[in-house]
C-alpha cells in the first residue's frame, strides 16, 4: 500500500517536474542573461533540497546518538545521499550556467567552493560509513562525523565569502532582478523538486530496513 | 533618450554585433538544454542506483530465506 | 584539577613513547622535507611569488606532515590492547583526549618549526620578520589541525583504510583553519601586519579552535566508548 503511495507520489513529482519544462521554455528571455538564466529553475531548488537534507541528517544524526535508535541512522544515511545525488545536480548545472555567462567552466568563488567542500564532507560521510563493518560502530561514527560536518558548513561559508565572490547574489527578494511572475513557476519547481527529494529518501530508507533484514537473516544463517 | 539619437546608435550597431548576438543567444538555448540535461542525468543515475541495490536486497534476502527453509 | 593531571599524564606518556621510539615524528619530518625540496623543483619561483604563495606552501607540507603524526597516535596503543586498557583505566575520555591532542600539538608543532627554516633557506626568504605574529599564527593553526586530527584518529583507529581515511575525513574539515592559517601565513611573510584587512581571519581560526575543541570534548567519550 505505501509502495503504491510513494510511486504515485514519485511520478507527481516527475510530472511536475517535466511538465514545467515546459511552461519554462514558453516563458519570455531574461533581459541580460538570455534563455540560459532558466537553469535557475533547477539549480536553486536542487540546492534549497540539499540544504534542507543536511539540516535534517544533522538532527538524525544527534537523535541516534541520543536514543541509539537505528531508524534514526537509517534516515541519516538516507537523506545524506539523496542530498548528495541533488547538490551533485546544482554543482553541474551551476557550472553549465557559468561557462556560458562566465566563460570558465569553475571559478573558486565563494559558493561553489563551499558547495564543493559540503559535497566533499557528505562524500566522506558515505565513505566513512563503508569503511566499518560492525552496525553499531559504523552507526554511532558516522553520526559523530555527521555532527562536525555540519558544524563546519557555515563556518566554510563565512570564511570563503571573505576570501572571494563572484556569484550573483540572490535574485528574488527586495531589488532582485527574479522577474515576479516567474515565482509563480519557480515555486511549483521547487515543491516539484522536494517532493521527488522526500520520495527518494522514503525509498532509500526502506532499502536500509530491508539491508537489515538481510543482516539479521545472515546471522541465522551463521548460527545454522 | 531623445528619438533623435536613435539613428546614431543604430549606425553603430555593426553587422559583427548582430551575428555575434545571434551566436550568443543561440548558444543561450545549448547551454540551457545541457544544463537541464545534466540535472536529470544525475536524477535518473541516482534512481538506477537505488533501482540496483533494491534488486541486489531481494534477490539475496529471497536466496538465503530458501536456503534457510531448506535446513529447517 | 585531577582533570588537568591526568591530561597531563597521558600527554607526558604520550611523548615519552614518541621520544623513544622517535618513528612518527621521524616518518613526518623527513615527508615534509621531501615535499619542501618537491615544492622548490617543482615551480623555479621567483622570491615575489615565494613570498605570495608561501602561506599556500607551508600549510600544505605542515598539514600533509601532520597527518603522520596524528595517523600514529592512536594507532600506537592498537598492538597489547593498550587502548582498551587506557579506555578502561579511571580517566574520563575527555582528559585521554586532550592529553593525546596536546602531545600530538607539541608533535606537529616540532615538525613545524624545523620545516620552517627550511623553507626559509630553500626559498631565499626571510620569516623572521614579523616572527611572534606568525608564532601566533602557527600555534593557532596548528591547535585546529591537531583537534580535528585527534579526534578523527580516534574515530578511524578500528576501521579499514585507516591511513586513506584520516586526510580524507580531515581535511575538507579543516578548508577554513587552513584557509585563515595560509592567508595569514603569506600576509605575514610579506610584510603585511595583521590589521584590519586580515583581523577577521585570526578571529575565524580561534572561533575555529574553540568551537571545535568544544564539539570534541563533547563527542570524545561517544567516539572512544560506542
């Protein structure tokens, strides 16, 4: 039954997804970037979705570590590599945008530098995971690595933003150059977006229920 | 901006500028679509993935359930 | 007080072990000078660009070399059981912390004073100019590098890879120490005082070294006892 929930809510959020492409390509240029501005419809909610994913491993992570409860490290481990899949997808996209209104393919400017050390953190995350074998162990280590990675998130973003910026800087509050009507599309994208996030980690987790499963059969069949 | 001035500015505007305007909004429109491109690739590489590490919990959850029967 | 004598303690048995045996700080040192003497054949720098991207340099060879160190620590006490017993023994995980860290600080902080001379001398320049502010500098630095090091040694003691999966946990951790660290180190170098230009570094490295010597001591008994 919930199998069925998840797909249907899964291809609602494909729906969406494809379904604003292409409302966006009808939509008028952007006066100075041209078509390519559009990649924002992507590249912002991807990156709001990976944000949002880290937040919620951090305190996943701090929940197990309190209650020992290994729901919570399935979710930890869920929403890490799902944030990881979508700030994988603003990384590329951002550097798409940035060969065409840049030129370069990579600056090391503020926010793709941070972007790319959170990236590497979350990276380290999984591998770290990988790398022990007892649950417990890999469970209680990864939350603590969880804990600092976080903790290092803003202080990487403060720090490089005195080192260097060059990325424009948001576009849609108070004398942003977001034209009003599109916020209309962009928010249909970025719940679009979420949703596939929210529906990829329900499946994750229940993958990380069924390794246990698999775990727990293993043993009785050692001990056969 | 008078009317008058437009002339003038339009006796700038080289035949150069246009085909490089062009070639810049065509290239606009490539870089969009790979831009787009590239996110869903990643989406749908991440979805193979889980889709290949679900089959791989099945059929090993399936094989050692049939191995455990078969010793009971 | 008793906290305070049994960091003491471990930190001095610590030392004791490595002045015998002399195998980390050994390995790290002559790993530092290799890099150096790559560094120096590898880019024919002019002195104005040694002196621009000498904070980069040293703080790459200082934390490469620091890895060694910092691998060795808790991987020493594996042979004998000796991190069983040291868990088991009546000191709190936070004191074998930061007694392992200190001894570890003293470690890398020894590498680093030698290398820098070295670099010195293979680079035709002059540190002596501004030589507190960079002591400042390199105590600093050095703290967060052994903080984040130590804990992480701790945390990779028992699992495969361990020598990949320390600098690879490590470092992206510690981009903005190392960051703060290098533009202070070529600042000072050059000539620059520290002012208002390059304040807010010093202040991001302590905020750095206090928040995380915080989270560490916290997380320490989790890490060490399961």
């Amino acid at each position: 039954m919930t199998n069925k929930i998840l797909y249907v809510l899964g291809i609602a959020a494909l729906a969406i997804l494809v379904w604003n492409i292409y409302t966006i390509a009808r939509l008028p240029e952007e006066t100075r970037q041209g078509e390519v501005f559009k990649i924002i419809f992507f590249h912002v909610p991807m990156a709001i979705t990976a944000m949002i994913a880290a937040a919620v491993a951090l305190i996943a992570s701090v929940g197990f570590l309190l209650t020992k409860n290994f729901k919570f490290d399935a979710l930890a481990v869920a929403v890490t590599e799902v944030g990881l899949a979508f700030l994988a997808g603003n990384l590329v996209t951002g550097s798409i945008w940035g060969r065409e209104i840049w030129g370069i393919w990579w600056a090391w400017d503020a926010r793709l530098t941070s972007a790319l050390v959170c990236w590497l953190l979350y990276a380290g995350y999984l591998m770290l995971r990988r790398a022990i074998e007892e649950p417990t162990q890999r469970a209680t280590f990864a939350a603590v690595f969880s804990i600092f990675a976080f903790i290092d998130v803003p202080i990487v973003i403060f720090s490089i933003k005195w080192w260097r910026t060059q990325h424009p800087q948001p576009v849609f509050w108070a004398g942003g150059s977001f034209p009003p009507d599109w916020t209309k599309h962009f928010l249909w994208n970025m719940l679009a977006m979420a949703l596939l996030g929210a529906v990829m980690i329900a499946v994750r987790l229940r993958q990380e229920e069924s390794q246990r499963e698999l775990d727990s059969l293993r043993r009785m069949a050692h001990a056969l | 901006m008078q009317l008058t001035q437009l002339p003038m500015l339009l006796a700038q505007v080289t035949v150069e500028d246009l085909e490089r305007e062009k070639i810049f909004l065509q290239h606009n429109y490539e870089y969009l679509s790979w831009g787009l491109t590239a996110a869903w690739i990643i989406l749908v590489v991440y979805v193979l993935m889980m889709i290949g590490r679900q089959n791989r919990l099945k059929r090993e959850i399936s094989s050692l359930r049939a191995m455990l029967e078969e010793k009971k | 007080m008793q906290f305070f004598r049994q960091v003491f303690v471990v930190a001095a048995k610590d030392l004791r072990a490595e002045f015998r045996t002399k195998e980390a700080i050994n390995a790290s040192f002559a790993f530092a000078l290799v890099i150096l003497l790559m560094f120096s054949f590898a880019f024919d720098i002019p002195v104005e660009t040694a002196r621009d991207i000498s904070g980069g340099l040293l703080w790459i060879v200082f934390a490469f070399a620091g890895t060694l160190v910092l691998n060795r620590s808790f991987a020493r006490e594996l042979p004998n059981d000796c991190l069983d017993a040291l868990i088991a023994a009546p000191v709190s995980g936070a004191a074998l912390y930061l007694g392992k860290a200190l001894a570890n600080y003293v470690l890398v902080l020894a590498v680093e004073l030698v290398s820098l001379p070295v670099f010195s001398i293979f680079n035709n320049l002059s540190v002596t100019g501004q030589f507190w502010e960079l002591l400042l500098v390199l105590a600093l630095g050095t703290w967060g590098l052994t903080v984040i090091g130590t804990i992480f040694s701790a945390l990779t003691v028992n699992i495969r890879l361990r020598e990949v999966m320390l600098p690879m946990l490590t470092y992206p951790i510690l981009v903005p120490a190392l960051m703060g660290a290098m533009q202070l180190t070529s600042a000072l170098v050059a000539g620059k005082p520290i002012g208002a230009d390059n304040e807010a570094w010093l202040k991001m490295l302590i905020g750095f070294d206090v928040v995380y010597t915080a989270v560490s001591l916290v997380l320490v008994e989790t890490v060490l006892v399961g």
